[in-house]
C-alpha cells in the first residue's frame, strides 16, 4: 500500500464515499463518456436494419463487454495485485523486476503497453469533445460548420491552461461527473420505460446469437463495441489516487449502473420505432433540456480529457524515474497535491496531435475508426504481465493461472483482432505514435547502460585511490565537497577528475548515488543510509520511489550524519557530463541510435534542476564516453 492508503481498510463510510466522489472526476471520465458514441458507432457498423434481434445483440454485447471487461477483469481482478498501493502497467512492471521476475518479455510487454496509452491519450480528448459538441447539431441545424472550429478551440484552451495546473477546478471536477453519471441514468430510465424489453439484452445468448449469424460484420461490430471500455484500465492505473475500496464504490454503485441504464435507453429508443441515424444520445433528452445536457457532456468530455493528460504526465515522470526516458522538466503545479505536475513537451506534443487528429478526420464516427486499437494492445500487455504476478506473486498453481488468464487472453486477442481491420482507416496513428514512443524508450535506456558501463570501466577502488593520493602528495585543502555519482563501491569518477585537474581535494568529501527503487515510495527511515569509507571521506545512498521527486539538498539538511561532516549549505557540488562520442566494435550502438541518444542527452533537464542542486555552487566537469 501506498502511505496516503494504508489505513484504507479501516477508513470510515464518510471518507470512502469523498474518495469515490473524488474518483468520478478522475478516473471514469473516459469510459463515462463513452455513451456519447459507442453505440452510435456500433450501429452504423452493425450493416442491418435495426430489427430487435439485432439491437438486442448490440446491447447484450455491450453489456457483458462491460462486465467481463470492467468489472471481473479490471475492478475484480486485476485491482487485486498493486505496488504498494500503485497500479497500472508501468508500477506492474516495476513489481515484477523488484520480484526477480523481470525478464526481457516482461519488460518489453509493459513498454509496449505504457508508449500505446500516449497514443489513446491523443485521441482521447478529439473523440470526446467532438462527440459533445456534435449535439449542437441537433438543436441548432445551422451550427454544423461551427462544430469543427469550436472543438479545436476548447481543446486549444484545455491545453493553454495546463501550465497553470488544475487543482483549484479539480475540485469541482468530482461533483460535475456525479451529475453527469445521474443524468445519462436518467435519461436511460426514460429510454428504457418506453421499451422495457430492452432488458432482455442482459441474456448473454443475443450478443452470441449476433456474433454467430453475422460472420464478418461481427468483427467490424466488436471494434465498435470495444469502445464502451476505453477507459477501463485507469480504475488499474489510478488505484494508487484514491485506494481501491473508493473506485469499487464508485464503479460499481454509480458508474457501472449509469452507463448500462444510458446504452439501454438508447437501445429502447430504437426498439420503439425512432431513427437509428439521429443522434441517440441527445434524442433520450428532452428537447427544452438539451442545450444544459450539451453543456454538462461538453464539461464531462473536458474533464475526461484532463484526467487523460494529467495520466500521460503521470506516467511520463514514472518513467523517468525508472531510466526509461530522459530527464524532462517537471513544474509541481500545486504545492500540496503531488500528483499536480505539468510537463512541457507532453503538453505540447498531445496538443498538437490531439488538434490535428480532429482537423484530419473531421467526426467523432470517423475519429473512431482510430480508436480503440492502442487500448485493446494494452489490456493484452496487461493480461499477459497479469499471469506472471498470478504466478510470482499470488503463487497460484500454473495451470489455475493458465485458466484464468487464457479467459482474458481469449477476450482480449478477440477485440484486439476486432480492432485490427481499422489500421487502415485510422488506427495506424495510434500504433505509430506508439512505436515512436517505445523506440525512444529503448534508445533512452540502451544509451544510459553503455555511458554507466563505459564509466564503469574506469573505476579505481577507494583504498588504491587514497592510497595514489598519499603517494603522489595531494594535498587535502578547507572545504567541502558533494560529489554526485552512479558508482556505489569505487571512487566516483568526476572526483577522479577533479584531483587530476586540480591536483587537491577539499578535507570533507561525500559521494552520494540516487537509487530509484522499483516501488512507488519510500519510507522516511530508509530514505538515506551513509557510511564512512576513508579519513574525511563519506558515501551516501538515497533511495527514491519512482512516483517521488528527488530534492537533494533538502534532503541532506535533514540528515544528522551529513550535518555533523560539514554544513552542506556551504558545500561545492560536483556533477559529470557525459558528451557521447561513437564506441568501436560490435558492443557500440548503431549510428542512427546513438545519435538519438546524443540529441536527448543534450536536451533533457539539467541534473542542477532535476535534484535542486544550488546552480551557484555546482561545478561540471565534461567527458567524452563513447557508446
């Protein structure tokens, strides 16, 4: 468990229901606005007239997709297997490699999975807020043009504001989607008591029937389907917000009943004779209440489109932390609230891709051809790194852990296969911007091994480097130095450089590694261990969690055993930079990488910024490592 969660099983009624409410606005504004196109969507892949047989079908698929999918998979199953309290794909990954169990597979499974969310995060806010917005056009016929410009003008703003953070409306953002999810169950009663057969839909044997007596139109109709819950996997990923007792509340009291109620009433509309080409959605609203409906779905979209970026920034700074991407600026936006971070370059690089997407395709039906195919691969990388933490974690039996997990697989291959024939016709984007995202991944990663391995290589131990400075007379002048280091046991090589260069060392010296754990958090009386290895010479440890943001100097002015060698505010810090050159043999990294590498490494955030170091007393001493 997490610290903000570890009291979470004996957290009063009151407080679990604040965490759900919390959680409306943060974790089901995805999958809680689906209702606005999915079942529009389905029935336009559907090819038939909608007789009853065949929106039966259409809901009884999409309610049990809901249930397998949401509810057994994710809220039921995989909610059970956390990181200290964390969860989704990237803190998955990180529990495994912390069990031992981190094979190449394993990892390469959760970086596929962790760069094709990046991809959905871009499509996420077009699709939403486009399919809000369309409903104009229902009320006012004439706004049609006007639908395309003012999409990209709100996602523009959403964007422009991210800066600033959210934290002060984030508050409003809980009881907004609480009358968002009472509204589309409302508006799904009135569907539904127009047509109350509708419900016979629950009888898993229509959605069967369907898929048997359609032959390929059943796979076109279940990448439609799918849409129902992209989404899913942040009640996975944000677990660690709010504790997995309030989502379970949230999901299964309000949202699981809303969205069945909505895409029920949708259903009942047609089955009492309405157009199946009108927009369904808004057709549930009374006409006099469906400008204040198009206002509360547009806020509702914006709302999930926020979760969704503050998500891609979230997991962004997991990934940093756990040297899978480069050092990137990260701005705390709100002192109070850790999670309130804003990155730079992913703001802007989903901006741009978000808007363009929406002035490519033009509609949230065309939009949707796009959709949905970078979620299903991610939920197979899920199911796949699932039964490994079946295995190594719970210690189930293999072939209990084979049952399980093949339902999955089986569930997962068969929407993943669905969503397979949209590549062409718009699901590529998500899968380039995915590879695009994993290739950087990698490269980061390969590039950061042969500088610590190139620099490795040139380690002396602390007795023969003592030992050289008592022989060779260098002298040991007043002072104090911080050297900041990868090495653990030999002399850090930017102090080697410094007395080669300067031909003395200061009377108080501490190298100190920064070791980012594969768990979430680190408690306080592990955070730092130090121990003194020579006469005036002292090496430190500080251990982070990759959800933490590392502030060293902070950090050591609160250390007893650091302030008793010297006052680190009068301390000179020493950092190594690295200019990457080309390696020789077959061991160097291709050319094209290698470059790569060298670009990211020139332009990610300074370690002066990334730890806090005071710019006035840090002293870089540049190398050329070859790789």
């Amino acid at each position: 468990m997490s610290p903000r969660h570890s009291s979470e099983a004996s957290q009063p009624l009151s407080r679990l229901t604040l965490l759900a409410g919390g959680a409306l606005g943060v974790v089901f504004g995805d999958i809680g606005t689906s209702p606005l196109y999915t079942f529009r969507t389905v029935l336009s892949l559907s090819e038939h007239d909608p007789t009853p047989g065949v929106i039966l079908g259409l809901l009884s698929l999409i309610t049990w997709t809901l249930i397998l999918v949401t509810s057994i998979k994710y809220a039921a199953f995989a909610m059970r297997i956390d990181n200290h309290g964390e969860g989704g794909i990237m803190a998955l990954m990180s529990l495994l490699v912390e069990k031992g169990k981190g094979g190449r597979w394993v990892i390469f499974a959760a970086l596929i999975g962790a760069a094709l969310i990046y991809g959905d995060g871009a499509i996420t806010p077009a699709i939403s807020v486009l399919s809000a917005l369309e409903g104009l056009e229902m009320v006012f016929p004439a706004s049609q043009p006007y639908i395309l410009p003012l999409t990209v003008a709100v996602l523009l703003a959403l964007f422009l504001i991210q800066p600033f953070g959210t934290a002060r409306i984030g508050k409003i953002f809980g009881p907004v989607m609480a009358v968002w999810f009472l509204a589309i169950a409302v508006l799904g009663v009135r569907g539904i008591v127009q047509h109350p057969s509708v419900l016979l839909a629950l009888n898993p044997a229509y959605g069967i029937a369907f898929l048997f007596s359609n032959g390929y139109t059943s796979f076109l109709v279940l990448g439609g389907v799918f849409l129902c819950v992209t989404g899913a996997e942040a009640l996975y990923a944000d677990m660690g917000h709010f504790g997995k007792k309030p989502i379970w509340l949230a999901w299964y009291g309000v949202v699981f009943p809303s969205l069945l109620l909505n895409y029920a009433g949708q259903s009942a509309l047609i089955l009492a004779g309405a157009d199946s080409k009108q927009n369904l959605f808004y057709t549930l609203c009374p006409p006099a209440l469906q400008v204040p409906l198009i206002i509360l779905a547009a806020l509702a979209t914006i709302i999930a489109s926020q979760a969704i970026i503050t998500g891609a920034f979230s997991m962004t700074r997991q990934a940093i932390q756990l040297g899978w991407l480069p050092r990137l600026r990260i701005k705390q936006t709100a002192a109070e609230s850790y999670g309130q971070i804003y990155i730079g370059i992913i703001n802007w690089l989903l901006m741009g891709v978000t808007i363009g997407l929406v002035v490519f395709f033009k509609s949230s039906d065309k939009l949707a051809a796009a959709y949905g195919i970078a979620v299903s691969l991610t939920m197979l990388m899920t199911t796949g790194l699932l039964f490994v933490a079946m295995r190594e974690v719970w210690r189930w039996s293999l072939v209990s852990s084979a049952v399980i997990a093949f339902c999955f697989l089986v569930i997962d291959a068969t929407f993943l296969f669905a969503n397979l024939i949209k590549v062409l016709e718009g699901g590529y984007i998500p899968l380039l911007m995915a590879a695009a995202v994993c290739t950087v991944m990698l490269i980061w990663h390969r590039g950061v091994k042969a500088v610590s391995a190139s620099v490795g290589e040139m380690g002396v131990s602390v007795d023969a480097f003592f030992a050289q400075l008592q022989q060779k007379t260098v002298p040991r002048v007043a002072g104090s130095a911080i050297f900041l280091t990868r090495t653990q046991n030999n002399i850090p090589p930017v102090m080697r450089w410094h007395v080669a260069r300067n031909r003395a060392l200061q009377q108080d010296v501490l190298s100190l590694t920064i070791d980012i754990l594969n768990v979430p958090y680190v408690g306080e009386e592990q955070r730092i261990r130090v121990e003194q290895r020579a006469p005036g010479y002292w090496h430190g440890v500080a251990q982070y969690g990759f959800m933490e943001h590392p502030d060293i100097p902070r950090l050591l002015q609160g250390v007893s055993e650091v302030n008793a060698i010297f006052a680190t505010d009068d301390a000179t810090w020493y950092v190594g930079h690295e200019t990457i050159v080309a390696g020789e043999g077959e061991a160097g990294m291709a050319a094209w990488q290698r470059h790569i590498f060298a670009f990211m490494k020139r332009n990610c955030t300074h370690v002066i910024n990334h730890y806090h170091l005071p710019s006035d007393r840090v002293v870089e001493i540049s190398r050329r490592v070859a790789v």
